[in-house]
C-alpha cells in the first residue's frame, strides 16, 4: 500500500512538473484570458547632450511643502545652500553622498516613454509635486518635473519642462533626491587619528 501510494505521488509530481514546464514555453495553451504583455524597459536618457558633462549645481523642490534643497560644488567639494532642516549637533556635510548623487544627474535615464498625452492630472504632472534642477560645468541648465508614482511604486512620472513626452524614470534613481528633502546628506565627522 505504501509502495502504491508513493508511485502515485511520484506521476502526480512529474504530470504537474511537465503540465508547467508546457504552459511556461507556451507549448500548451490553456485558453482563458490574454495574458497581458510583458513590459520591456529601455534605457532611454533624458538629457543626452548632458551625459559628457558635470554637474555642478543642483535642487529639488517639493511643491506641496515648499521646501527646498539645494548644493553646489566649490573648491573644496559640496555646500548646501538651501536644506528645510539645519544638521543637528557635529554632523558635517556628507559630500560622497552628494556626488554620488550629482554623478548621476547626467545619466538620468527613462525605462518608457508616453507620447499620447489625454491629461497631465493622470500623471500628477499637471501641478507637478517635485522639480528636479541642474546646472553644468559646461554652463547649461536643465530640469525635470517629477509627479505620481506608478501602480507599482517602481517609477515616477517626470516631464521636462515644455516636452509633449511624459516619462517613467526608476524610484531607486530619483528618490535619493527626495530624501534630501527629509534627511539632508549630513554626517558625522571623521575621528581624528591621533599620531
């Protein structure tokens, strides 16, 4: 009885193992709903004439809140000029935080792009929450409005400003600017060796 049962469980696991493994390379079709369309991503920048250059300067504002951040690059590596919280304590400023973040301004890029546009409000880039800015060493400006979420809470929907495109640009590279806004890049200072 054992034996039986055991073969039994055994044709049961490798019907099922060859009934997924048939659906998975669409082999076998079970009928049923169209699956929807796997979403590809590409790697689209959005400010290509900037991917050679260096910022310099940046901000993000936060439109809801009118709090601003903002930095820039002098001699001896990054100053906030603008945060909506002084640091407390000793902390100094984080500058491999902000250049690592000004790095990737350049580079931005989008996974997508919409073209046929009905309403900005279905986006929140009617009244977009946060503007993101940046200045060049080459001496050119440039911004990007950032507004709702995705479903997924993946990406943001972000808009150059006077663009007709509407694109989806990572959470992971625009959230960093965000926090800004919240947790300014300060840090506590490096001990002092002592000889």
């Amino acid at each position: 009885m054992n034996r039986r049962t055991t073969i039994v469980l055994l044709l049961v696991v490798v019907l099922l193992g060859a009934f997924l493994a048939l659906t998975r390379t669409e082999t076998l079709d079970i009928g049923g709903e169209e699956a929807e369309e796997e979403e590809t991503f590409e790697v689209i920048p959005l400010f290509e004439e900037a991917a050679m250059d260096v910022a310099v300067a940046f901000s993000i504002t936060d439109h809801e809140t009118g709090d601003r951040f903002a930095a820039e690059m002098v001699e001896v590596g990054w100053e906030i000029t603008e945060s909506p919280s002084e640091p407390e304590g000793d902390l100094v400023i984080d500058v491999l935080r902000l250049d690592a973040a000004a790095r990737s301004l350049t580079t931005l890029t989008a996974t997508r792009q919409l073209s046929e546009i009905e309403s900005l409000a279905e986006y929140g880039l009617d009244s977009a929450r946060y503007t993101l800015a940046f200045n060049t060493i080459g001496g050119n400006q440039y911004a990007l409005d950032i507004g709702g979420e995705t479903v997924a809470g993946n990406s943001y929907y972000t808009q150059k400003p006077g663009d007709d495109l509407v694109s989806l640009v990572s959470a992971a590279s625009l959230d960093t600017f965000v926090s800004f806004l919240s947790e300014p890049p300060y840090t506590e200072p490096m001990p002092t060796l002592e000889p």
